[in-house]
C-alpha cells in the first residue's frame, strides 16, 4: 500500500465553506470485458482494452471533501484521519489489484474507470457515515486520473458544486 507519496492539497473557500482536496496513488489491472456481450463485440467496444491477459495504469486518485473549518484546529478534516479512512477502504483494496478479481466491486460491472471511480465513492461515502473522527466534513467528489490524458470525477450534482 501505497499513502500519498506526493500529497497535494488544496483549500478552496467558496461560500463558507472549504473544500480540501487529497491527492492518493494506487496501480492497479484490469480487463474491459463484457460477458453479456460476444468478442468480437467485446473488441469492437473496448479494442485494445480488451486485450484477454489485461493491462495495468497507474491511477492518481483525488478525494474532495468539504465543510466549515473546524475553529479548533483550522481544518476541514484531519489529513490523518483522511489518509487513514482512504487506506483502508481503497488503497488495500485496489493497489496492486486486477479489478476482475474484485468480485465484492465488479461482480456486475466491467471494470471502466467511470465505474472504478463511481465505486470509489460509494465505498467512502458507506464508510463516512460509521467514522466520527472525519467530523462533520462532507465527501463531495472523486476523481481518478487514468492516464495524463483521462480523468474521471464522480459525485453527487448540487447547484452549488463548481464542477
């Protein structure tokens, strides 16, 4: 498991409210396939990414959270708590994983990285209901960076979000 080598945040103060965003990396394999589908439309579909022995990315993933800063400490939320909550829930998860094989994840659903990224959210928001030390922070976004011309962002639609 990898935490954050090279951790980026940003504060954005928009309307009271801050956003923190964290910036975690993960590698991770997978095969775009379709059972439902026959091969030659499984290639047609996904080409290259159907290759049958997979492929593999190196994902960057951003988790964005968001509330009024704490007066006692200064923060959304606690970077430590954060990392910690991300670890268990998506680093141990995935990283070094075949998505395939994340039967709990994928049982239904090819492995994309729109669905990857969909996934990843559900996971934490199931998860920030049960984890009191993530305050009253709200999760408000996901996005994975698949290759540095792919990015993916998940999260509920507000008026208020500027994404």
């Amino acid at each position: 498991m990898r935490l954050c080598v090279l951790c980026a945040f940003v504060v954005k103060i928009m309307s009271s409210i801050a956003h923190l965003t964290r910036r975690y990396y993960f590698s991770a394999s997978h095969r775009l396939h379709n059972e439902a589908l026959g091969e030659e439309e499984n290639r047609r579909v996904y080409g290259k990414c159907n290759n049958p022995f997979g492929h593999g990315h190196n994902y960057a993933l951003e988790v964005t959270v968001g509330g009024a800063v704490e007066p006692a400490t200064g923060m959304v939320v606690n970077l430590a708590d954060l990392d910690r909550v991300v670890g268990e829930e998506i680093l141990e998860r995935f990283d070094h994983a075949n998505l395939n094989a994340c039967r709990e994840s994928f049982a239904s659903r090819v492995p994309t990285s729109e669905n990857l990224c969909q996934e990843i959210f559900r996971l934490l928001d199931d998860r920030w209901g049960r984890e009191p030390a993530l305050g009253t922070a709200r999760l408000e976004r996901v996005r994975i960076e698949e290759t540095s011309a792919n990015a993916f962002e998940y999260g509920p639609r507000s008026d208020n979000q500027p994404w």
